[in-house]
C-alpha cells in the first residue's frame, strides 16, 4: 500500500528541514513544498500566517517512522501529517519501491 503524504511546516526553511531528514533516510519519495496564506482555529483562536506543506509520497510500512521523525525535528507544537491511500500509476508505484 502507498501513501501519498502532507506534512505541516511554519515556514520554507522549517520544510526543508523536515524534507531533507526524511530524504536522508529514505522515508519519503521527495516533493514539492507547496507555501501560501492559511487560516486555521488554534487555541481557541483564528489564526492567519503564511503556511507551508512538503507533499510526498511512501510506502505504508515506513507511516510510523515519518511520523516520529516529523514529530521530532519539527517546531511546531503539533505538527500535522497526514496520509491518503492511493493506487498509483505503475511506473510511479514502481519508482517508490525502487527508491525507498
């Protein structure tokens, strides 16, 4: 199984931190940081900042690592990851299990 994966970060430089450690160990396919204005309730509060997102893809049995990895390297006191199943296109299920 695969997942295609969003994972929350405050700022550019923050992402590509996250993306690079993920890369490294080769949890993630890799992918685009996608950035722009957000809107959200935290604390009781709704917030609006600049916001980033890397979007990536894996393999199901790598999720928990991500996720602690995420978890650990991020500033964000609750960094949000999440992950879609999908069915790829062969050539990219066969580049994620060629990669990671």
């Amino acid at each position: 199984m695969y997942y295609q994966v969003f994972i929350s970060a405050e700022n550019t430089e923050q992402a590509n931190t996250i993306l690079d450690a993920l890369l490294k160990q080769k949890l993630i396919l890799g992918g685009p940081i996608l950035s722009g204005p957000a809107k959200f309730w935290w604390k009781g509060e709704i917030v609006e900042m600049g916001y980033c997102y890397i979007l990536t893809y894996t393999k199901a049995e790598l999720k928990e690592a991500i996720i602690k990895e995420v978890e650990r390297i991020s500033v964000e006191e609750v960094p949000m990851i999440s992950f879609t199943p999908f069915e790829g296109n062969k050539k990219l299920e066969s580049l994620i299990d060629e990669t990671i």
